[in-house]
C-alpha cells in the first residue's frame, strides 16, 4: 500500500490498549501523525492541549461511549469530524452513528484498505488546509468558527480596495486583523501603518495625520510628512476612530472622497492612493447619536464590517494561543501542564487576548522549570477576577448547601436525628441517608 507523509494529526480513542497499539502503528505507516487517548474524558483534554485533524473512536468504552464522545466533541470542537469504529455486523449502531453527525464509520475488524479509504475521504481536503484551518493566517491564530468565518471574509476581500471598520472589545485584536487584511491584499507590497487616535492629543492629531510645513505653528522646525501620506500605496490602520475630535472627522472625510492630503500650512494638495482601516471598541452608530461622529465618515469608513469575538467565544482557542505566545516569549524551552490549560479555560478573560498575552508572559518570566503549572496560573490572573474563575458550579452549591443545613439542624437538635429529621420536615429513612451521602457523624 501507497503511503504519504502528511502532516495531519488523528486522535485515536480506544479502551483497549493492545488494539490501540495496533491501531496507531497502523495509521502511522499511512504517513500520518497519530496522537491516542483511553477514555472519552482523556480525549477531550487532549483536544484542548493541541488541534488534531480527525477522531477515530470506539463506540463501546467505559464512563464515555462513543456517541457521548462525539456529543462533547460537536459541542465544544465543531466541526472537527469523527470517524466511528464498531462491531462487524451492527447495522442499526452504524445508521445512528451517520444520524449522529458521525462522518463515517468502519467495522471491526479493521481492515487496512477500508480504514485507508474511510480516512482520506472524511479529511476531504485537510490534507491542503489543516495548517491553515487550526494554526494562522497573517498572524490570526485560531481555529474555532467564528475565526474561521473571519477569515473568509478576509479572503473575500482581499482584491477589493474596500475601507473597513473593524468592531470589537478591546483586546480582541483589531490590530492584528488589520494587517492580516493588508498582507492577505494586493497592497501586500506597500506600507502598512497605524495611528490609536485616542492616544495622541487633539491638537497634534492633526500634523500627525496630514503633515505639516515649516513654521505653520509654534515648534514646527521643519516639514513633516503626515502618515496618510506616508500609507501611500498601501493600508493606514486607524485604531479607536471614535475618538477622533469632529473637526478632523471632516478634514479626513475629505481625504477619502478626494483622494487628496493638504498638510497644515500648506496652499498644496498632495495625490495619496491609501485603503482606509479603521477599528473601535465604541459602538460608533451612539457616538453617531450623541452627535460625537459624523454619519457622513461612518458610512465612508463602513463600507464592510468585521466583528471580532471576544476570547470567550473562541475558548478552543485559548490552547493554541497561549502555547503560541509561550513558544515566543521562551523561545520554545517551557510547556504548559494540563492542569495550567484548565485554568485558563475556566477564566472568563474580560481583558481578551491582550490580557492572555500578559498572562503567559508573566508566566514565562517566572516559572522556575520549564514546565508552568496552574498555581502559576491562578497567580496571575488578577485577585479580583478569581472569584468568577472558581466560582462553584450550581450541583456544588446545592452539595454544599444541603450539608452545611444539615449540620446545623443535627446542632439544633443536639445530634437528635429523629428531633433534626423532623426538623427538616424529612422521614428518618430519608435523613439517614442524607448523613451517608454527605458522611456526618453524629
């Protein structure tokens, strides 16, 4: 048999280890990379360490069977396909694997050329894409839906000389979306350069943005070029244009429809051929509203709009982002635990990649081994955000509740089970076997 080295990664899950060994050496003289899992609950944790292409599981194990699996695996890896492995012979099984949303399914015993087949037509065209699906594009790092939803949007627009607005939290990556949006473009070859609006003051907004002659104000010792035309051929990225005061809204406004730059103190105008980017975390149609934003610029810089997810809404994300930034910041000597990986999947991140980003770069300045652990992790995140991070789920507060009311009722009654049953409006049968569930001694 024909084999192709791939970079392709398929997680194997079984409960049989001997079968398992098989299995694996068996999918890695096919050329594939092949990562292996005893439980459904083993696999998911694994799913979230690292991206895989295609899951090959058993229907029949312990605790997790394969229908649960891919359950979990739908809900919380959509799209990732699952290939079924079953009984010879179980007709009904494999018809409600295929009802289940399974891509395929194969039988046992399995054989080589069959389970071949199976696996290159439900990778599809993943042997082409997979890097670009779950790794990066232009720096995007991802590979949850609405990233990849993002992405083809860009790719959509990337012949077109279309201004964007970019909406978004901040420290979602606006920036970042921004020049992917560039480099995806035909003005890849030109310059891409960004202004925070909200970061210069007002009145030096203006030189920053158009230029400026010598001598047109106090300080202006020479000629300066502005960044519009600095962006010349290529993307001028302005961050937080809601910050922009009104009247450099109009003067810029004037710039995109006449494709034309006046520097102050100047009598010239100067031809500039620059894409507009533009990105907020406001909602511009309130500044809109409030009579703080031009609806006339809004429309010119909204031609298309791009929402960014906050880090919440990409959790399958937070992995591979946080092992990219790892790899950076410690020139990939350190690894997170899995423990360290809970952590962050547990925390809301209210300050979204920007704020995960610092996370881990605290992290690798401190750990003292090259492994990070979640004690590590819960020191970073902020003290007044780590009650919302452990907050208990509802069955623990209720466990917890129901115990602790117990106990008081037992100290009432002075550990009277039959006065404390009463009490608690319960038969004794029935508090006996709440003091067993909970193991309180009386």
């Amino acid at each position: 048999m024909n084999t192709l080295k791939t970079s392709l990664r398929i997680l194997l899950v079984d409960d049989d280890p001997s079968l398992t060994e098989l299995l694996a050496m068996r999918l890695e003289s096919f050329g594939y990379l092949v990562e292996t899992a005893p439980s459904g609950n083993k696999a998911l944790q694994l799913l979230r360490l690292k991206p895989v292409d295609l899951v090959l599981t058993d229907l029949r194990m312990n605790h997790m069977n394969g229908f649960e699996l891919n359950q979990q695996i739908q809900s919380q890896f959509p799209g990732l396909p699952v290939v079924m492995m079953t009984a010879h012979g179980s007709i009904p099984e494999a018809v409600e694997a295929m009802q289940q949303g399974f891509v395929s399914f194969i039988t046992k015993p399995i054989d080589s050329v069959q389970l071949a087949d199976v696996l290159r037509e439900a990778l599809g065209n993943r042997q082409h894409s997979s890097a670009e699906q779950s790794a990066a594009f232009h720096g995007l790092i991802y590979q949850c839906q609405p990233m990849q939803h993002l992405v083809q949007q860009i790719k959509a627009l990337a012949t077109s000389n279309a201004n964007i607005l970019i909406q978004g939290e901040s420290g979602t990556g606006k920036e970042v979306t921004a020049q992917a949006i560039h480099r995806a473009s035909h003005r890849a070859s030109g310059p891409f350069v960004a202004i925070n609006c909200g970061a210069v003051p007002s009145h030096l907004l203006e030189s920053e943005l158009f230029g400026h002659k010598k001598g047109a104000f106090t300080g202006a010792i020479a000629d300066k070029k502005g960044i519009v035309q600095t962006a010349d051929s290529g993307t001028l990225f302005l961050d937080e244009i809601g910050d922009m005061p009104l009247e450099l809204q109009v003067k810029l406004l004037r710039v995109l429809q006449e494709r034309r730059v006046r520097p102050v103190g100047s009598d010239t105008e100067i031809d500039v051929d620059v894409r507009i980017i533009s990105a907020s975390h406001k909602d511009i149609q309130s500044a809109i509203s409030d009579k703080t934003f031009r609806k006339d610029l809004y429309y010119r810089l909204n031609v298309v709009t791009l929402t960014l997810p906050s880090l919440s809404q990409r959790i399958e994300d937070i992995p591979l982002l946080a092992n990219h930034f790892l790899a950076k910041l410690s020139n990939q000597t350190k690894q997170l635990s899995p423990g360290a990986i809970t952590q962050l999947l547990t925390y809301h991140w209210p300050g979204n990649i920007r704020q995960l980003h610092n996370v881990i770069e605290y992290c690798a300045a401190l750990a003292p081994s090259k492994i990070i652990g979640e004690d590590l992790i819960k020191q970073a995140i902020p003290d007044d955000e780590k009650s919302q991070a452990n907050f208990q789920g509802l069955n623990e507060a209720k466990k917890a509740f129901e115990k602790d009311y117990i106990q008081k009722a037992l100290t009432l009654c002075q550990g009277n089970v039959s006065e404390a049953a009463k009490l608690a409006q319960r038969n004794r049968t029935d508090f006996y076997k709440l003091l067993k569930k909970h193991e309180i001694q009386c």
